[in-house]
C-alpha cells in the first residue's frame, strides 16, 4: 500500500516539475481533460512553446511571434496565465485584444483551468471570492488576495491594474497583446502597466500591412529588448 501511495505521489511531483518547465507538456497535459481529445502538436507549437519558456526564464525580454490564424496561438497563451499561476499564484497578468469576447473567453478558460481538479491537485491554489467573473479574477495566498488576471479589449481603460509584481524575483506575470489593430491601441499605456521594468510583453499577431504593430515595436517605438519569430504559412 505504502509503495504505490509514495509512487503515486512521485509520479505527481515528475508531473508538476515538467508542466513547470515545459510549456507544451503543461498545454498538453490540460488541454485533453478540457476538450476530450489530445492537442495535435505541429512543429510551429514546439517553437512558440520554447520562445515562451525562454520568456518564462528571462532569456527573451519581450517577444513578437507573428502567426497566421488557426495556430493555436490563443490556446497556448491561454496556457502560460494558468501555468504562470501555477509557477507562482502572486503572477498578474494583463490579456488585451481588439475583442472583448475573446478576452474574456481568454481570461475565463485560464480560470477554469487553475480551479479544475487536475490542476488544484497538483497547485492546491485558491480563486479570490473578491473578484471572480470572466474578465478579471484573483488568485489569493495565506489568504490575501495577491496575483490576478486581468482582461480587456483595446482602447478600454486599465487604470490601476499592472502586471508583474515586486514581490518576487523571477517571472510573475506579462502583458499580453493578442491581434491589436493599431499601434497606438496596443501600445498607448502599455509601459505604464508593468509593475518592474522586466515585466515582458508578449505581441502575438498575423501581419496585414506594413504599418502594423510589429512594425511599430521593431522600429524601435517600444522600449526594451525584442526578439522577433515570424510564421508566414503553414
């Protein structure tokens, strides 16, 4: 009884230590609880994945990944707010798009992760009954509310909420900019957003004209370092 209780429990910690480390393996392994089937895994989703890893870690400071649609670009930033949770339940994150429906089916996915079995047997961690609705939810930890999620589209205001926090080093949170229309809509107060100035932006879009907001960031528009990984076709 004792051998398979401790290797149940083994198996449970060589889980949560890969779903830490490994983006995909963490999409992949919440991702078929939720939709009854398994992620099919291109080659472009073990790219995305290791780009967002290399974020999680701070080797890329802020990063554009121009993708066309049906990529699966959204589910796997929907995965890194509740795998960012996981790593840390003090991670804020702010989710902006040019739709309000997107953001908050966004937003109300990565919830419905973090409270799903699954994932509260491997991070026991408790949703705030403060603030608990589809675009925008708090995590709580010793039984204030600290991290938290939040959702919205473009050009609506997010006086007040930042993401990131000084309360610990390492990543806690990004900002995340999902197919914004123009420059000035993604990046008006963008900076002014971070709680620490290594708090990292993730640009995630389809390129249609020149002009565009991934052009505004490699032109040298948006402070800090950028590394750019382009996808024309697939």
């Amino acid at each position: 009884m004792n051998s398979k209780v401790n290797t149940k429990l083994l198996e449970m910690q060589l889980e949560r230590e890969l779903c830490e480390k490994e983006h995909l393996f963490f999409t992949r392994r919440f991702f078929l609880p939720r939709m009854g089937f398994k992620f099919s895994v291109n080659w472009h989703h073990e790219y995305i994945a290791d780009k967002i890893d290399e974020v999680i870690a701070g080797k890329v400071k802020n990063l554009v990944i121009n993708v066309p649609p049906g990529s699966g670009k959204t589910e796997l930033l929907t995965n890194l707010i509740a795998r960012g949770i996981a790593r840390n339940a003090r991670s804020r994150f702010l989710y902006l798009s040019f739709s309000q429906s997107l953001v908050e089916d966004v937003s109300a996915t990565a919830r419905n992760i973090v409270k799903s079995e699954d994932f509260q047997n491997l991070w026991p961690v408790k949703i705030s009954t403060s603030t608990d609705a589809k675009s925008s939810w708090k995590t709580t930890v010793d039984g204030y509310d600290a991290g938290h999620v939040y959702s919205a589209s473009m050009g609506e205001q997010v006086t007040g909420r930042r993401a990131g926090t000084l309360a610990n080093e390492g990543f806690t949170g990004a900002i995340i900019l999902d197919d914004p229309l123009k420059p000035e809509d993604a990046f008006s107060q963008t900076a002014r957003r971070k709680a620490k100035s290594d708090t990292p932006i993730i640009l995630i879009m389809q390129r249609l004209h020149v002009e565009d907001p991934t052009n505004f960031v490699l032109t040298g528009n948006v402070p800090g370092e950028w590394e750019q990984i382009s996808i024309p076709a697939l």
